[in-house]
C-alpha cells in the first residue's frame, strides 16, 4: 500500500469511527510525488473530505487544489 493509499485510507476510518470533519497536512507534497497526490486530491474531493495543506514553499498548481498564499505579514496574497 503506498502512502497516498494509507492517507486516504485513516482519513476515511478517522472521518467513520471518530466523525472528524476537517485534516490538515504539513509539508506532505515534500514526499509524496504530483501524481499521486493529484490521485489523493481527487479521492478526497470524491469522498468530499476537507483537507488543509500547509506548504512551506510554493509547488506548481494542480487542477484538483485551490491555492492561497499568506505571507509573513499575515496577507492573503
């Protein structure tokens, strides 16, 4: 089972069991490659999981993500 799989996979049973409404990841596209975050951006957008990802440098746009910038002043760019 690959990670993406296994993150999926404990949101879905976190979300059942525990009725989690909202993940947050911190620095996750570091390890996991576009394409396979881009299958878990859809796989959650299809099990209408929210999900919030900290990045701590800027990544090309995928078509699944919204993207907003807060700079250090606390600006959404």
């Amino acid at each position: 089972m690959t990670l993406p799989e296994k993150i999926m996979e404990y949101m879905l049973i976190s979300e059942k069991l525990k009725g989690t409404k909202v993940f947050v990841t911190v620095n996750m596209r570091s390890y996991i490659t576009d394409e396979k975050i881009e299958q878990l951006f859809k796989s959650v957008l299809l099990h209408k999981i929210n999900l919030i990802c900290i990045e701590n440098k800027e990544y090309s746009r995928l078509d699944t993500e919204k993207v907003i910038i807060i700079d250090e002043d606390m600006c959404v760019i």
